[in-house]
C-alpha cells in the first residue's frame, strides 16, 4: 500500500529534546568536570536535603540557622585534617530518600513519556489516515471532475462537428444561390433586348400585344425573384457569420475544456511521491475561481444551446432556399414558357396577316390592271362616239343650209336631232364612268400602296419576332443551372 504524505522515517530522522531528562553529552560533561571539595561551594551541592525537594514549604528558622552555620564552618575550614569531618553534610537518610525521590521521578517521567508517545502515536497514525482519506477523497472528487470536463467536452466536440457539417452545407446551398442568382442575368437580359428590340416595330404593328405583356411580365418575374434570391443570400451570409461566431465560441471552451482536463488529469495522477510537488505558502487563502459548479456547467449549455438554435435557424434557412431556388425556377421556366408561346402565335399572326395582305396585294394590282384597262376602253369608247357625233352634227348643220321651204323639219331631222342628242348623252355618260374608274384606280393605287407598306411593317414584325427574338429565346438555362448545381 502506497505511503501518502511524509513517512516515518522521514518524521522521526531529526533528533528531538526530551524535556525529562538531560541530554547524555550533558550528563557525560557533569561526570568529567568534577572538582576538589576545598573548591566547591557548599551551597551549591548536587544533592540537596529533604528542603530542597519540598520547595512549596516555607523555610523554618532553624533550617535556615543551621545553612547560616555551615557557611560559617566552610569558611573557617582552614586545616587539610579537618576536610572530611567539615564535609559531611547529610545523613544517610536523606542519602536513601534522595535516591527514592530520584526513582520515583525517573518513573513518572518515564510512564510521562510512554503515555505520551503512545499518544503520539496513535495521533500520528489517526492523521496519516486522516490525510490518506482526505487526499483519496480529493483525488475522487478531481476524478469526478474530470468525467464532467470529459463528458462536457465530448458535447462539445459534437455540437461543433455539427456545427461544422452546418457550415459547410449552408456554405454549398449559399453558393448554390449566388450561382442561380447569375443565372438570371441572361434570360433578364434577353427580356429587355426583346422588348427593346420590339420598339423598333412600326405603325400599326407597334401594339401593346400579349407578347409585349409576357415579355413585361417575364422581366418582372425574374427581377422579383432576383431580389428574393438576395434577400436570402444575405440572411445566408447573417446567418454563416453567427454559425461561425457560435463555432468560436464552442471551440474556445473546447480549448478551456482541453486545457482544465489536462491540468485537472496532472493532479489526479500527482501522488507523494511524484516529481515536481513543492511548498506554496498561502496558496489556500488564495480564491481564484471565476465560477461556480452550476454557472460553470450552465455557462457550457448555453453555448450548446446558443449553437444548437443557431444550427436550427441555419438548417430552417437552407430549407427556404431550397424552396425558393425550387419555386423561383419554375416561375421563370413558366413565364418563359408563356412568352414563346404568346410569340408563337404572334408570329403565327403576323404571318397570316402578311399572307393576307400578299393576297388582297396581288388582287389590288390585278384588279388595277383590269381598272386601267377599263379606262383605255372607256378612252377609246369615248373616241369611237366623236365621229358618229361629228356625221350627226354635220348632217345636221348641212341640212340647215337647205332653201326655203326645203328647210323642213322632216323626220330626219327629228332623227338626227335625236341621234345627236343620244351620242351626247351616251359620251356624258362615258365620261362619268371614266372619270369613276379613273377615281376607282386612284383608290386601288392608294390601297396598294397601303397594301405595301402594311406588308413592309409585317415582314418587319416578323423579323423582329421570329428573327431577332426567338433566336435569343431558343436556350433558356437549365432547371438544375437554375437552382444552382452548375
């Protein structure tokens, strides 16, 4: 069994001073330094009378006659022969009784010392059980302590590798959202080029068509879901930068947790006879603890909790970009779907109008020709009815030169009166009709300039629509380019 604290040897190494008896170098210099007896005072004698060993008495007048004697004796001791009868001082009795006295204290000084060392060492091996339990129960409970660093660290380590796997998905869904969020800017751009270079349509064809409203339409859409998707890129961002200052967090009292358990483990495994121990004066007195058992369990939670809240937050907001990259694509491919399909049928009808208007064009000119035709008969009709009006007219103006009673209203002459008259009204009349069909070309030679210049506006139209804008709408990014993946 391992020894805890200084052992035995060590405790009883230093030589200690006994307070009963002298020490023997003493005892051994008091029996070396003996002196004659002419040099001794008498009244400093080892041995003393019964006196002397009943000191709390109070001296009698002839025990204090009979010292005042002696002196006067010793200091009239003038003669060697006189040395040993002057000298004799005590009795055998008080010889006998010293040694008893000196017996009976040696005893008791003796059982003293006995009593105490069993005292002592029964207290000694009370506190070497004291301080073995003491320091087994510390070593528990810095044992214990280390389970909950350990136990608090292992939450730690994964509430950051979660943490971390958090990160990281928020950070491909973020950069998901930046790439479908370039994604827009072409189809966008196509948008407004259609419509701009649908401007370039002219008179009539410069309508407010459904085509013109998809294409309204579209950009708005795209522009709408362009700022949603920045919108959430920018919560995306809020968001990575609390998971990040939650991370830090974990991570610094990971590393407080790192460094405790060290520390705490180096105690645990400290033993009396471990190397490094040394005496640090005062160091109990010193309180340099900044928490609490439960402030420094609930200080650990927190950040737990703080990240593991920040860690719903982040995966709530990956699911509202998957959502919105979802629902933004399908809005944009629909309303790009629906302004081909509107520029479908309006080329559709720019063609049937430009097909009709070749048409009613090439009727025009036909029925322009016939007109002209009909006036040059008219013309030459007209010219066929002077000479019949001139022999008319001449007859007339002969016969009137006739004499006399020759000048007879006859029925030639009602005839030719009547001829005359009918070539007149047959010549005002093909005049009229001239004069109308010559209007009546007029009217078809406008119509077919109208007929042209609608015609130039629709092959313009169509141009526009089927050339320049349905070439730049024949790709539309991808469903997966347009949530991101590529």
């Amino acid at each position: 069994m391992e020894l805890i604290g200084s052992t035995l040897t060590a405790t009883y190494a230093r030589p200690k001073t006994s307070h009963f008896l002298p020490a023997i170098s003493t005892m051994a210099s008091s029996y070396r330094n003996t002196q004659p007896a002419l040099a001794m005072n008498p009244s400093a004698n080892l041995w003393r009378t019964n006196s002397y060993y009943k000191s709390s008495t109070v001296p009698t007048p002839s025990s204090i006659q009979r010292e005042n004697f002696d002196l006067v004796r010793a200091k009239t001791m003038f003669y060697p022969s006189n040395r040993t009868a002057l000298s004799t001082r005590y009795t055998p009795d008080d010889w006998y009784k010293s040694n008893i006295s000196n017996y009976r204290e040696s005893e008791s000084s003796r059982k003293s010392a006995e009593r105490l060392r069993r005292d002592t060492m029964r207290l000694m091996q009370d506190k070497e059980q004291l301080t073995r339990r003491t320091q087994e129960n510390t070593s528990k409970n810095i044992g214990e302590r280390l389970n909950d660093v350990v136990f608090w660290r292992s939450e730690l380590s994964h509430e950051i590798d979660n943490m971390v796997t958090e990160i990281s998905a928020l950070t491909e869904v973020k950069r998901r959202l930046e790439r479908a969020l370039a994604e827009t800017e072409g189809p966008l751009q196509v948008s407004q080029e259609c419509l701009y270079h649908r401007e370039k349509r002219m008179s009539i064809d410069l309508v407010h068509d459904d085509v013109e409203k998809d294409l309204i339409k579209e950009v708005e859409v795209i522009k709408s879901c362009q700022e949603r998707m920045r919108r959430h890129l920018d919560r995306a961002i809020a968001q990575l930068a609390s998971n990040r200052a939650a991370q830090h967090e974990l991570e610094r009292d990971m590393s407080d947790k790192v460094t405790a358990q060290r520390i705490d483990d180096r105690c645990h495994h400290l033993r009396n006879t471990s190397d490094g121990i040394g005496y640090y004066r005062g160091i109990e007195r010193l309180d340099p603890s900044l928490s609490l058992p439960d402030s420094w369990s609930k200080f650990t939670d927190d950040n737990i909790l703080h990240s593991q809240s920040e860690r719903a937050a982040s995966h709530k907001l990956r699911d509202e970009i998957e959502i919105l990259l979802n629902t933004t694509s399908n809005e944009m491919w629909n309303q790009f779907n629906n302004a081909n399909v509107a520029f479908t049928n309006r080329i559709s009808e720019i063609a049937d109008a430009k097909n009709s208007l070749q048409t009613h064009l090439a009727k025009t000119l036909q029925e322009i020709f016939q007109t002209e035709m009909l006036i040059e008969s008219l013309k030459k009709a007209i010219r066929d009815k002077e000479c019949p009006l001139k022999v008319a007219q001449t007859r007339l103006e002969e016969r009137t030169r006739r004499p006399n009673v020759e000048l007879c209203r006859d029925n030639p002459h009602h005839r030719l009166v009547s001829e005359v008259r009918e070539i007149e009204d047959t010549m005002y009349k093909l005049q009229e009709r001239l004069m109308e069909a010559e209007n009546t070309l007029q009217t078809l030679v406008k119509t077919k300039v109208t007929l042209e210049h609608d015609l130039s506006i629709k092959a313009n139209s169509l141009f526009l629509d089927q050339e320049k804008c349905m070439s730049m709408r024949k790709t539309f990014p991808s469903m997966p380019r347009l949530v991101g993946y590529t």
